[in-house]
C-alpha cells in the first residue's frame, strides 16, 4: 500500500498526539511511497524493454551458435581433406616400396 506525502503528514500529525511518535513512524515506515510505485505504463515500458533484450541477446546467441557450426563443419571438412591426402600418400608409398622390393627380390633371384 502507498500513501503520498501529504496523507503521511496528516497521518502523522493527527497521530502524534494520540501515542508515542517513534511508534506513528515506524507505522509510517511500513508504507511505500506512492512515487516508488511503478505504474502499468512503467511496467509496460519495462517488458517492452525486457522483450527487446532478450531478442538481442537471442539473435546475438543465434548467430554465435551458426558462425561456430560454420567454421566446425569447414574445419572438419579440412581435417577429413588432409586425412585423405594423407591416407593417399601413405598407400602410395607401400605400393612403391613393395614394387622396388619385389624388383630388388627378383633380380636376387635370377642372379
């Protein structure tokens, strides 16, 4: 509940004579000022601000989320580029070194 100045000096004053003023104020101080109090317009305004955040935040959190899958796939597509060159290389190269040895085995043999 909300009182404004001018009810909390009356209530006071009137108050005051009846019992003991440190009680009248610390009644008093269980009420908000009416200027504390948010109005439906503070409160729309608020939500309106709220609402805007949020979507900034989600469309800031969505595009962080896609830029981090973009250059997670295309990393990935770069490793999987490099094992299969390397996979190539590697087989490229037994194949070699089986045919030089089955060169070198067979001049052995037929000398």
């Amino acid at each position: 509940m909300s009182l404004s100045e001018r009810s909390r000096a009356a209530i006071h004053e009137g108050l005051s004579t009846v019992i003991d003023q440190e009680a009248v104020e610390e009644m008093l101080a269980q009420f908000r000022d009416a200027e504390e109090l948010a109005s439906k317009r503070d409160i729309g305004e608020f939500r309106t601000e709220m609402v805007e955040r949020f979507a900034d935040v989600d469309r800031r959190m969505t595009q962080g989320f896609a830029d981090a899958d973009r250059r997670m796939t295309e990393g990935f597509a770069q490793m999987r580029e490099k094992a299969h060159s390397d996979l190539r290389w590697t087989i490229v190269t037994v194949l070699a070194s089986n045919s030089m040895m089955a060169g070198i085995v067979g001049a052995l043999v037929s000398s």
